[in-house]
C-alpha cells in the first residue's frame, strides 16, 4: 500500500470519532388550533445539527423558522394536518424560533431556542 494512502486512512479512522460526537436534535413543536402560538415559547438543544419538526394544527398558514448569529432559514408554509421542518447547524447562543407568515411572530408566535 502507498504511504500516503495509508496516511489517508489513517486520518480518517483518527477523525472519525471527532464527528460521531457532533449532536443532532430533533425538537417536535406544533401550531395551536386558536390563538397565533406554538406549543411552547422555549426550545433547548446541544449544538450541532437541530431540526425543528412543527405540525401545524390551526385553519391558518404557518411555517417554522429560526435566526440569530447570522442565521437566518425557514421552513415551508403549511396547511392544517401538515408539518413544517426547519434542520440548520448551531452554534451555542441563544436564536429565536417564529413564524414567518403575515405578523404572526409579532402577535406572538415566536420563542426562544437555546443552543448549548
Ligand atoms: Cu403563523
């Protein structure tokens, strides 16, 4: 075998068990039937790679979407029965979850995600 091949492969058997540590969280949120709320106002998660899952059980459009520290990305916009998923990579800070249809988030749909 040639050395840097097996150089190679060593790297990659040493590197591994950096990224089987990273975190990934699935967080499963819902749109109220009434009111413009989710199910809850403060999500936490380690960082690394978090999903947000939000089934949307109201007559109304919704979406989920998440920004701060430069991030900024959403989900799509959905119908009652049907979910909307967001999956982004965080760092540690605090982010802020909402909805970004109309001015949902203004009138209270939105809330706090905690990255650790
Ligand atoms: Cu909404």
């Amino acid at each position: 075998m040639n050395r840097l091949l097996a150089l190679s492969i060593l790297a990659l058997i040493l590197a591994a068990p950096a990224s089987a540590a990273s975190s990934s969280t699935t967080l499963r949120i819902s749109a109220l039937a009434s009111g413009l709320r989710y199910s809850t106002t403060h999500l936490k998660a380690a960082h690394g790679k978090v999903t947000i899952v939000m089934k949307n059980l109201s007559p109304l459009q919704h979406d989920i979407a998440i920004k701060g520290k430069g991030v900024s990305v959403k989900g799509k916009t959905v119908g009652k029965g049907q979910t909307s998923t967001v999956t982004v990579t965080l760092k540690k800070g605090v982010y802020t979850f909402y909805c970004s249809v109309d001015s949902h988030a203004a009138a209270g749909m939105k809330g706090t995600l905690t990255i650790t």
